[in-house]
C-alpha cells in the first residue's frame, strides 16, 4: 500500500521527507518505502535522506543511541552539532545527486 504513493513521489521531495529519520529508526523506514516499483533515483533519494538524517539526533540510529550513552551526549548537545551538519550535508549531497546528477 505505501509503495503506492510512494512511486508518485517526486524522488526531491522523497529525499528531503526522509529528514524523519532523524527521529525514527531509519531501517523500519527503508523497509517500508523501498520497493521493486520505484526508480532507481527514488530509491537512491531514500536511502541517502534516511543515511544523513539519521545521524542529526541520537533516537536516528542505533549506533548514536550507543555512542551518546558511552560518551555521556545528552540530546541537546548532540542537536547543537549534528542537526546543522546534517542540514548542510543534505543540502550538499542534494546539488550531488540532482543538480549534478552524480
């Protein structure tokens, strides 16, 4: 049923959407967008939204998770940094894949 909507969806727009991961486990996501209907840069606008974003705040991915509890990061701290590299990195690798075309 996601699939559905999903292959309608300019692959931009799919890229910037996936900022989301930054709050929600990126794998459940890629599981449930990605699908044999979908181009090729739909799925590549996906995963690379889901990868970026994923690192902004510590609930993106698991291995944050991990990192700010051994390292004693706390959200805020980790936000201050990560949520304006992750911006500027999305930005960049935006131009990349579709102004580029890389």
């Amino acid at each position: 049923l996601i699939l559905e909507y999903f292959i309608h969806i300019p692959s931009g727009i799919l890229y910037w959407v996936n900022m989301v991961s930054a709050i929600l486990d990126n794998a459940t996501l890629a599981a449930a967008e990605i699908g044999p209907a979908l181009s090729e840069i739909q799925i590549k606008s996906i995963l690379m939204g889901l990868l970026i974003a994923g690192g902004m705040l510590i609930p993106g991915n698991i291995p944050n998770i991990i990192s700010a509890g051994k390292l004693g990061i706390n959200s805020k701290e980790w936000a201050r940094l990560g949520v304006p590299m992750g911006l500027i990195s999305m930005a960049i690798y935006f131009v990349i894949i579709f102004v580029l075309k890389i």
